[in-house]
C-alpha cells in the first residue's frame, strides 16, 4: 500500500511541474509575440463613398414614420 502512495504523489509531483513548465512557456511564447487581443489585427478601413447619383436614385424612396428610407445602388 506504501508504494502505491508513493507513486501517486509521485504523479502528482510531476503533473504539477509539467503544468507550471508548461504555463511559463506559454506566457514567455505570448510576451514575445504580437501584442495581445483582436483589435490589433482590426483593419480600421474608412467608409466607402456613396457612387455619384446616389441621390437621384434614391429620391423615390419612401420613408418610414421615422423618416428613414431604404434604397439600393448597385455598381460594378
């Protein structure tokens, strides 16, 4: 029964090195990367221009009672 106990903390002794090995390389790896978190690989594109005539094409377009309109250019 002793050398079973034995081996089980002996498990546990080297689980418990293999995760803490294991969790500073993963932190070392990420310091050396890129900065962290998805906003650094955002593209921050500004907004498309509206095609010229986008006005008389939409001037049909009938609002909604809060005074939106939905109307579609199509370009190529």
């Amino acid at each position: 029964m002793t050398g079973r106990r034995r081996l089980w903390q002996w498990v546990v002794v080297v689980w418990v090195i293999l995760v803490a090995v294991a969790g500073g390389v993963t932190w070392w790896l990420e310091d050396s990367s890129e900065p962290p978190g998805p906003y650094r690989w955002e593209n921050a594109d500004p907004t498309p221009s509206l095609p010229e005539g986008w006005e008389s094409a939409c001037a049909s377009a009938t609002p909604d009672e809060d005074g939106r309109a939905l109307c579609f250019v199509r370009t190529r």
